[in-house]
C-alpha cells in the first residue's frame, strides 16, 4: 500500500446528496456507510443513525472522502474540510501524527476501531488533518 493524501469533506446531514452529485461529475464508484450501518451504531444517538459515517467516491486516481459526523464541534466555518492521509504502515502513522503534532491541537488521538488506526488533529497553522491506516491489510 502507498501513502497517499486526500480531501476529506464534511457536511451537515447533506453528504450522500452532494457526494451521488460529485459522482454525476467524475463519475467512479460511490460507497456510503451511514452510522446505522457501521460497528459504532450503538455509541451515536437515534438521530444520527441515518447520518453517513464515512463516504468514498473512487474515480481513477481521484479519491473524494465525506462525512456527516463532524466531531464534536459539528459543522462551522473552517471545519468543512480537512487532509486525510492514508499511512502505509503502524509507524508511519505514529511518525506523522507526532511531527504534525508540534503545536497542534488533538482531535481525536491515535486509536484503534473497527477498521484500523485512525486519529485527527488541527495544526498550528488552523489546517485539519486525518489519520488512517488500514491494519486489516
């Protein structure tokens, strides 16, 4: 696996409609999970169930990321979208989010869940970056 860096969007309760009308313009291949769907269901209130946990539309080598879960703040100007890199490995993720670290602002530390490593963090310079790495490869 490569290492790669992606835009990662989020929406306020809108995300399936604008990433099925970002796939009428790139075209791809659209995959959505929506929180009910997902091994976190139990950890989200009743009226997030129907809200998209994580959105990927994959059209060559373009790679468009979204979501309806914004974090704990939700949605506000300067949140709206944010890096996300794809590590290819437990210590390049480590490397990363600690060198990005310096001045920033956790998120979300380094963790595991159900699909890998993930953790988010905004930097000194106010960017907001997210960590994945898939450990079931």
């Amino acid at each position: 696996m490569k290492t790669t860096i992606n835009a990662y969007l989020n929406f306020n309760g809108n995300c399936s409609e604008a990433m099925s009308f970002y796939q009428t313009c790139f075209g791809g291949e659209l995959t959505l999970q929506t929180v009910e769907d997902s091994p976190m269901a139990g950890q989200w209130p009743a009226q997030a169930q129907q809200n998209v946990l994580h959105a990927s539309l994959v059209s060559n080598d373009l790679v468009l990321l979204g979501s309806d879960v914004g974090g704990p703040d939700h949605l506000i100007d300067g949140n709206s979208i944010s890096l996300s890199i794809t590590c290819s490995s437990p210590q390049e993720i480590e490397t990363f989010f600690a060198n990005l670290s310096d001045g920033a602002k956790t998120i979300m530390p380094l963790h595991n869940f159900f699909a890998g490593i993930m953790g988010h963090l905004t930097d000194k310079y106010g960017k907001n970056w997210m960590f994945y790495y898939n450990s079931n490869n």
